[in-house]
C-alpha cells in the first residue's frame, strides 16, 4: 500500500527532502513505518527520531498521521492505511 511520509525542519534536512511516497505492507504500524525509514536513512534520522535510551520514538519528536497525532489514537502502534499521510515535526515550544 502507498503511504506518504511528510519531513519537516532538521528531519527534512536528514533526508533531503519534504516528502515522498513509500510502499509498504498492509498492517503496517507508526512503529514499523520509522523504523523502516531509520534503516532507509540511517544513524542520523534514527538518532533524531528514536529515543537513544530505547528503540520508542522520542517523545520530543510528534508523529501525524492525516493531521492528528499518533498519541491521541493509539500510539505507535497505529495502523496505516492505503493513501495516508504520515508527517514527522519537530518539537514545538512557544511562549
């Protein structure tokens, strides 16, 4: 199935560009999805995006999936779906 994966900010930099459309298999978790694109991208996407203690994404790093975040659904262990769109942010801070 066709996911598209969105790169924002530091994450954009990594990968050298602001999205691209993966095929992956049905089932496939936010959990999978990254670690997918950490092996396709290598030491400096895992080490922004994963938590260096564990192989958990970083709680400092937000994960959408067609606008709403991973955490309000469940987690990464969400499912993907043919056509969604699947956006890696940076943390925000503000003031």
């Amino acid at each position: 199935m066709k996911v598209k994966a969105r790169y924002f900010a530091h994450v954009r930099e990594i990968v050298g560009k602001s999205e691209e459309t993966l095929d992956v298999p049905s089932g496939t978790t936010a959990q999978a999805f990254l670690t997918m694109l950490s092996q396709k991208y290598g030491e400096a996407f895992r080490d922004y995006v994963f938590s260096k203690e564990s192989d958990e994404p970083s709680p400092n790093v937000n994960f959408l999936l067609d606008g709403k975040n991973v955490n309000t659904m469940k987690g990464t262990e969400t499912i993907l779906y043919e056509g969604s769109s699947f956006a890696i942010l940076p943390p925000v801070g503000g003031g």
